[in-house]
C-alpha cells in the first residue's frame, strides 16, 4: 500500500483541503453545508463513490485513527469530523484554519 498510501498523503498535506466523506451521511452533509456557507475551496473524496473508497477509508484509518466519516484535513492536519469541526467553528478557530490555508480568501487589506 506505500506508493498509494504516498499519493493520499501528498494529497492531504499539499493540495486544497480535502474532505472525505460518503454521500448518504448527514454529519458529512451539515460539514459540506458549513465549508460552503464559510466560502471554502476544498476538495470532495467520496468513499462511497470511488472504487478505492475501502482502501482509502482503511489508509485513514492508519493515519488518524478515525474509523467514521466525515474526514477534515487543514494544512495536512486531521481536524477529525462533525463534532470537532463544528466545536472550531463555534470557538472562531476553523475560519483562520482555512484562511491560513488558502481555502478562504483572506479579505483584510
């Protein structure tokens, strides 16, 4: 699994924030709705949809520890799911994540 295990990695620490969900679950959809309504750029992984899907869920799983979906990643750092982002959001912490990220445009001139 090392060279695809490498190719997710690069994706999760170098490319916009990828967000890894699966389609029929409504913690993924409230996360999806809330990076939407902040403005943010970020990339959709759907396990369920991706013939690799199981491969890539397993892979987190090494990673992060993370059985569950959704799946956050900031800067290449698991910010975990629902909860933990909601909690960021709700302490101010997630937008500056993402601004520092390049996910939301930073607007202060």
């Amino acid at each position: 699994m090392g060279e695809y295990s490498e190719h997710y990695e690069h994706c999760i620490i170098y490319l916009v924030p990828p967000y890894i969900l699966k389609t029929n679950c409504g913690y993924c959809t409230r996360v999806k709705k809330l990076l939407s309504q902040l403005g943010a750029n970020y990339r959709v992984i759907e396990l369920d949809v991706k013939s690799d899907g199981d491969t890539v869920q397993s892979t987190l799983v090494e990673w992060t520890g993370q059985r569950t979906v959704p799946n956050l990643f900031i800067n290449g750092k698991h910010i975990s799911g629902c909860n933990n982002v909601t909690a960021k959001h709700n302490d101010r912490k997630l937008v500056p994540l993402l601004t520092e990220a390049g996910a939301i445009a930073n607007t202060s001139s």
